[in-house]
C-alpha cells in the first residue's frame, strides 16, 4: 500500500497594504512601469501579487539596452512548450515567455 507524504508548501500570501513595506514595493513597482512604458518596451501583463512585470518577447532587446545594468538574477523555468525566462530590476521581476528549444540529436 502506498504512503501518503504530506509535506509543507510555503505559500505567498498577497501583500498587504497594511504591511509596513507595501508602499516601498508598490512604488518601486509602478517607477519601474512607467520607465519601461517610457522606454518603449510592450508590457503584456502586471502582476503586482506576484511583483512580475510581463513583457513581449520582442521587447527582450531593448530592455537589456535600456536597463541591461540594473538587472539581476536571470532564470529560466520550462513548462509544456514554452520557457519563462525572468531577471530582477529594483526588487521587481521582469519575465517574458519563449518557445522551448529542441535539443539537436545526432
């Protein structure tokens, strides 16, 4: 018979704008959308639970041009077909979705 494992799941709650950092969050949040808007770069989606900015993958270029120095902690999660590449800005993270790579067999 088969064991059941119940293991603890760290979940984010949503901030709170009664915690004592929100408002630093939030402003850092919206400074950052108005440059990147400002810098022509397409925002598909905000997600300020999760403090993600969603970009075009078309926009990928530009953001390194204009915000290449500010960036930190590039990571890539795949799922399915596509791959989430994310990088932090000013404590925000700033993702875009690619098409997954075939891996050449030979």
């Amino acid at each position: 018979m088969a064991a059941l494992y119940l293991v603890g799941v760290q979940a984010t709650l949503p901030p709170s704008i009664l915690a004592e950092d929100f408002p630093a969050k939030l402003s850092a949040f919206n400074d950052l959308t108005r440059e990147i808007r400002g810098a022509s770069i397409v925002i598909k989606h905000l997600v300020l639970v999760d403090n993600k900015i969603f970009i075009e993958p078309s926009s990928v270029e530009l953001l390194l041009r204009r915000f290449g120095h500010e960036l930190r902690s590039m990571r890539s999660a795949s799922r399915g077909r596509f791959t989430c590449h994310t990088v932090t800005a000013r404590g925000v993270d700033i993702a875009w979705y690619s098409l997954v790579k075939e891996q050449d067999h030979e």
